[in-house]
C-alpha cells in the first residue's frame, strides 16, 4: 500500500470524527431539550396511538 493510501484513509477519520462530534453537540444543545423530553415521554403515554380516535384524520383520510 502506498502512504497516500494512508493519509486518505487518516483524513477521513478525522472527517468522521468531526461530524460525530458535531452531532452530539447538536444534541445537546439547549433548545432540543423540550423536543427531546416530549419523545422521550411518547411511548409511556397511553391511548395516543394511531388506533385512537382522538386524532384527527387528515383530508387523504377523508377522501377514502
């Protein structure tokens, strides 16, 4: 294998690296917070679920 090889495959490490770390710092930003307790409380939640009545059909729904 040739260095070049090498420092490609180290380039894309750190590129790798970089988008993961921005990640989870986009997760953790403050503002997510609320979106994120919401889903994180959604499956606790009881008659909420697409069999419930309560949610309203949508005009496609309506059509049929």
């Amino acid at each position: 294998m040739s260095p070049l090889w090498g420092h490609l495959v180290g380039v894309i490490i750190l590129l790798m690296m970089a988008v993961f770390i921005g990640i989870w710092v986009w997760a953790w930003l403050p503002r997510h917070k609320k979106t994120f307790g919401w889903l994180a409380r959604l499956p606790m939640e009881e008659g909420k679920g697409p069999l419930d009545d309560s949610i309203p059909a949508t005009d496609e729904e309506q059509r049929r």
